[in-house]
C-alpha cells in the first residue's frame, strides 16, 4: 500500500500548498551572496564596507542571483492579491532554481580552475557550496510535492 505524503496536506487559508521551510532555506542559499552583502552593509563596519565597495567583491554574482531574490519575494507574495508578475515567477521556480544552480556551479568550477594556490579553507567551502546548489536542484526537480507546488498559485480574487 502506498505511503501517503503528509506534506501534501499542509495547505494554507486559499488552499494552496504551503511553502516548506526546507524550501525557503534553499532559495536563500541560492541568494547567498546577497545575503551576504546585506550582513555586510549592516555590518557597520567600514573595513568590510570598503570591501564590498571596491573590486574586492564579485558584483557580477549578485546580478546573476537576482531571480534568486525575486523568487523568494515571488513566494513571500503568494496569495490571491498576488500580482501578475509573482505568479509568472512562480510558476517558472524550478527551471529558476535549476538554472541558479547550474551557474553557481560553473562560477565555482571557474574559481577552482583558476585558482593559484589551493588551501583548505576557501576552495573546500566553495566546493561545498556548489555540491548543495545540486542537491536543492535535484530535490526541487525529483520530487513531486515540489513540483505541485510550484505548478499553483492561489487564483486572483474577483471583484
């Protein structure tokens, strides 16, 4: 007899599948470098402030994770008011956290291969990191429930 998934169950107030905290977890990891600038602006530290404005700091990648950032606004906004745009978003989240994913990986392959000196601490880190940008790709895309639930949005209300 099959197992019936109990997260199948966990809908919210308009009926929709509520978004996992594993989930909200991984669109953040996705968004890490984000994450990581805003810790530094709130740092109030001027060295570290001096870093994030100088070419010490990969701005590029921050580019790269803006549909990171907008998925997970994209979540934060799913409900019927939700606008037009959140629920184009949404709908497309797993080929978005695929295609994060996959340059998360190629930026760390390319910092790996272009490194001069290898030490543990930040090419084993990053190494890391690009193994778990996989792992949240391939569990968005291999299981079911994560593929019902970025197949719906709550439907707009009429008025």
């Amino acid at each position: 007899m099959a197992q019936l998934d109990e997260r199948f169950l966990d809908v919210d107030a308009h009926g929709s599948l509520r978004v996992p905290g594993v989930l909200w977890l991984g669109m953040a990891f996705l968004a890490r470098y984000f994450i990581l600038a805003l810790g530094l602006v709130f740092s109030h530290s001027q060295e570290l402030l001096d870093a994030l404005f100088t070419n010490k700091f990969v701005w590029m990648v921050l580019v790269l994770e803006i549909p990171a950032v907008a998925l997970l606004m994209a979540g934060a906004n799913r409900g019927p008011e939700g606008a037009a745009a959140w629920r184009m978003l949404w709908l497309r989240g797993r080929v978005i956290i695929a295609a994060l994913a996959a340059l998360h990986v190629l930026y760390a392959s390319w910092m790996l291969w272009t490194s001069d000196v290898w030490r543990p601490w930040p090419e084993l880190l990053l190494a890391s990191c690009a193994l778990l940008d996989i792992a949240i790709a391939y569990g968005v895309h291999t299981d079911g429930f994560f593929k019902q639930l970025f197949s719906e949005f709550p439907a707009p209300t009429v008025k």
